[in-house]
C-alpha cells in the first residue's frame, strides 16, 4: 500500500514539472513572436504623449510687451544758459569807465585806427606788465580841444630811418600798415615835436606799431619849453629797471603795455609846454624802434 502511494506522488511531481517546462515555453515564444512583430512593422516605439482632459479650455500663454519709460524732465527755477564760445584774441577790449564830466570840460574820444594784428602773438615773459585790458581812449579837456601835432615838425636822435620818413609821424596817417609806419634805429632813441608854441597840454596818444601785439622798452615821454630839455617835466616812464640810465631819470613806475589800435594815452595834464619827446629801446621782438603816430592834444 505503500509503495503505491510513492508510485503515485511520484508521477504528479513528474506531471508538475511538466506543465512549467510547456509555459515557459509559450512565454517565450510569445516574447520572440511580439518582437519580430515590432520588427517587422518598422515603427519606432513613441513615447508615452499626456492626452488632453476632456472638456478643459487651455488659456493661451499671454507675453507682456516691455514697458516704454518716458524721459522725466526736471524743471528748474532759474535755468544756466551756456554761451556759445567767442573767438578768442591776444588782447580784449574793455568799456572805458563813465565819470561824471569836470565843470569847464568835455569828453573827447579820439579817432583810432581798426586793428590790424597778423598771425599768432608771440609768448613773451613780459616784467612789469600792464594786464588790465585796454580801452578806447577818451579823456576831459576844454572845448576847442584839438590834436596840435598834426602836420607840425619832427626831429629825432637818429635822422636817417630804415623804412619811411621821420615826418611821417605827425602825418595823420595811423591805419598801421607797411607804409605808415618808420623803422628808427636800435637800442634808446628819441623822436621830438615841435608844436611851434607853448600850448596847454591834456592828452599824448602813441602808436608804436599796429600788426603785431608787442611791448616796447623804456617808453618815455617828456614835455618842455627847451628844445634840448635841460628842463623837462617827465608825463610818462615805465623804464622799471633803469637801464636807461644815461638820462638820468631813475627807475620809472609806469607799466609795460602791449601796442593796439587803441595806442597809449598819456595824461597831459594841463601841463604848458612847447616839446614833446618820447623815448622806447626797442621791443620785445626786436632792438629796432617804431612809430606809426603820434597825437597831441591841447590848447
């Protein structure tokens, strides 16, 4: 009986492993035959694609423009004008001062000459130099006031100029070109006026030179009744450094100034007197001496 028992538990092992062999089989033959299926179709597998919900309104996707600022203007109570850039020269004119007019006199202002600069001034270290800027000259004096060198007679401590006549001097002729003006000697030389008579004098007025800004040295200017001024009365002397001491004068506390059109203004003074005698060394471009014109003004 029992020997059947094992006979027959046996045969049902048997039978079990029998049937796992078959369903392996049919796995893998169900595999192989799904894969050539995938083969043979020639369709790459896609990937999983969410669907869309059913019944669901999608709301589009709304980029906003980037916003424009505008320029803020600021206002203030009292704006800053910048002026435009003027032409800049070597020497800038002034306004003459206004001063009330002496009892007995009148303002006279003087014809001058227009300006008549060439090229770029030359850098100079100029000592004692005058830095105010010039102005047109004018200056109080009795009526019947007039420029009493006109015309009159020169005469100078060199006789013999390089470039024009010593007369030219007194001509009336001040436009400052190449040929209004003398060319004197170099180093201290004088040039002297005769106004043929004692006249009240107010004002001197010197043009040295017109086409370029320069200084002339030791300007010195006297008045006498003595035509060899033995005795002299000395209106004007920027001699600071007393090189022209030969004349005996001392060392002058006058400026140094540049030559423009407006010339060089030598108070008078009412001073009486019948010579008029001026002194210059050269300039600061050369040792030569120059004179466009010279005007007196008087009674």
């Amino acid at each position: 009986m029992l020997k059947k028992i094992n006979v027959l538990l046996m045969m049902m092992a048997i039978a079990g492993l029998t049937l796992g062999f078959s369903g392996c089989g049919k796995d893998t033959a169900d595999t192989e035959q799904g894969g050539s299926q995938l083969e043979g179709s020639g369709t790459t597998p896609q990937p999983d694609v969410e669907e869309p919900v059913a019944g669901v309104k999608e709301e589009p996707v709304v980029v906003e423009e980037p916003v424009k600022e505008e320029p803020v203007e600021v206002e203030t109570e009292n704006p800053v004008e910048i002026e435009e850039p003027t032409n800049i020269v070597a020497v800038v004119e002034a306004k003459p001062e206004e001063k009330p007019v002496p009892a007995g006199m009148e303002l006279f202002k003087p014809e001058i000459p227009n300006p008549a600069f060439r090229g770029t001034p030359r850098n100079s270290v100029i000592e004692n130099l005058d830095k105010t800027a010039p102005v047109p000259p004018q200056f109080y004096a009795p009526k019947g006031t007039k420029n009493l060198a006109l015309g009159k007679t020169v005469s100078a401590s060199e006789e013999y100029c390089s470039t024009g006549e010593i007369d030219m001097i007194t001509d009336g002729d001040k436009m400052g070109t190449d040929e209004t003006y003398i060319e004197m000697a170099p180093e201290l030389q004088w040039v002297q006026i005769d106004l043929e008579k004692e006249c009240e004098i107010y004002g001197i007025l010197i043009w040295h030179y017109l086409m370029e800004a320069r200084v002339y040295n030791d300007v010195i200017v006297q008045v006498s009744n003595d035509a060899d001024f033995i005795d002299s009365t000395t209106l004007f002397n920027n001699d600071h450094d007393n090189t022209a001491s030969e004349l005996g004068l001392g060392a002058g506390k006058d400026k140094n100034y540049y030559e423009t059109n407006n010339g060089k203004l030598i108070d008078g003074k009412a001073t009486k007197a019948r010579y008029i005698r001026l002194y210059s060394a050269g300039n600061n471009n050369s040792s030569y001496n120059h004179y466009v014109e010279v005007e007196v003004f008087g009674i």
